[in-house]
C-alpha cells in the first residue's frame, strides 16, 4: 500500500535540521509520493531544490493568500514561465483568507486570478486555499471558469457544503488532512462524507495539523498514515483499495507528475 501526501512544506524552517530524515520516515510510513508547496515567489527555489532532491517528490508555484501584498507584482507569465520546469505540477497554493486578512482582501483577489490565469494557460491545477470566504471564492471560480476551464483542487477542504457543491460542478477535487482526525472537526466531517471518493486525495500539510496521537508536535508526511487509517475507518472502507483509489486520484489531477 503506498500513500500520497499531496500538499506538504518541506522548505518549511521546521525540517532544516532533519529534512533528509523526515523523507526517511515518510518513505518508511508507506508514503511514496508527496508534492511540496509554495508559499512565496521567493521561497520557489528551495521548494524547488527540494523537489529536484527525490525523483517522487514534486513541486508547485505560487503565493499563499497571506502573500498577496507582496505579490502584486507577480504576473500570470511568470507563473506560466516557472511552471515550465519539468517538476511543477500545480499552481499555489492561491486563493482568499478571510479570516486574519494578512493581505487587503483587494490584493488577495489580483494575485487570486493572476494564479488562476497561469493554470488555464499551463493545464496545471489550481491549488486553492480558501477561509470564510466561501461565497466569494465560489463565485470568482466560477466566473473565471466561464472565461475558460482549469483543473482544481480545493485544498484542505474545511468550508461548507455549497462552496463544496459548486466546486464538485466545476470539476473540483477535494484533499482532506488531519482536521478531519480532530474531535471538534465535526462540520468538517459532514461535508466531507458528501464528497466523492474519486475526488478525494489526502494531505498533511506539514508541519502544521498533526493528527492524533501526535497532536502538538510538529507535523510530518509519515502522519499522513494515521489520516489514511483514520479516514478509512470513519468512510467504512478498505484502506488498500482506497490508497490506489487515491493514488489514481492524485495521478489523474497532477497529470505532468509520473508515478
């Protein structure tokens, strides 16, 4: 059984001293494949160096929502330009935070749509970080998706069910990490069970959101064991079965990626 850990930091200054050892233990965990995220433009060569490091961990471009600020200089060609490179799989991780407004919500939004530019034109998933502002995400994909499609990931899945409803008609895929563990997570819990098993892959999104038993440390891609065994368990599922289901999953959106 082999486990897909589709959105993890390993740039993060959280794994400097132990990187190596912490790809050990995912490998060891069962996790075969992982793609590592970026958050800022000018953190892409680390995220790259990282990616180039494994030839089954891959990478995305982008700039986290929190970002934006700093962004607004970044243009759709230049996200097109560094998603040439043969390990970039996906676009992001992009979208609206609502909830600390790090970034104006004005710039979040430009920078939003210069992401979502860069996957129409490359093909490349949109990976989509979204807080309490379901509405307004909705509604920018949407509009966007009628000036053209693009392949979507709605990443950490924690909004409600009619953000989830009309992402699932624009062709959206789901990941879900160890929130879905937490004891308070019960809203998580409902959407989640309405998703489609063929649009759901699994993350950890470390180093943050340990799941249990290992709430309060930092998180790590071999954690993303507990998430798959725990969620098979919540769905009623056979865990084998399900990590090809998913791994089918991972491979049919991040198709540049080879397994």
């Amino acid at each position: 059984m082999t486990l897909i850990d589709s959105h993890v930091n390993l740039h993060a200054e959280a794994f400097d001293d132990d990187r190596a050892q912490v790809i050990a233990r995912a490998r060891a965990a069962g996790v075969g494949t992982m793609l590592t995220i970026c958050d800022r433009i000018d953190n892409f060569p680390c995220v790259l160096a990282v990616a180039e490091g494994d030839a089954n961990i891959w990478a995305s471009v982008g700039a986290h929502p929190h970002h934006a600020k700093d962004h607004l200089g970044l243009t759709t060609e230049q996200l097109v330009a560094h998603a040439a490179h043969p390990k970039v799989i996906g676009i992001g991780e992009t979208g609206l935070d609502r909830h600390y407004n790090y970034s104006p919500p004005a710039d979040q939004e430009i920078v939003f749509r210069r992401h979502i530019g860069a996957a129409r034109a490359t093909g490349l998933p949109l990976i989509v970080h979204t807080r309490e502002a379901d509405g307004v995400t909705a509604e920018l994909l949407e509009e966007e998706h009628r000036a053209g499609p693009f392949p979507l990931l709605m990443h950490c899945y924690t909004s409600g069910p009619e953000l989830a409803r009309r992402a699932l008609d624009l062709g959206a895929y789901f990941s879900l990490s160890g929130i879905l563990t937490f004891k308070a997570a019960d809203d998580v819990r409902v959407v989640a069970a309405t998703l489609p098993l063929e649009r759901i892959i699994l993350e950890t999104d470390c180093p943050y959101l340990a799941p249990p038993p290992h709430r309060g440390r930092r998180n790590e891609p071999a954690f993303l064991a507990d998430v798959h065994r725990y969620f098979c368990s919540w769905r009623g599922i056979d865990e084998a079965e399900t990590a090809e289901t998913m791994r089918k999953n991972f491979f049919r959106l991040f198709a540049k990626a080879r397994p």
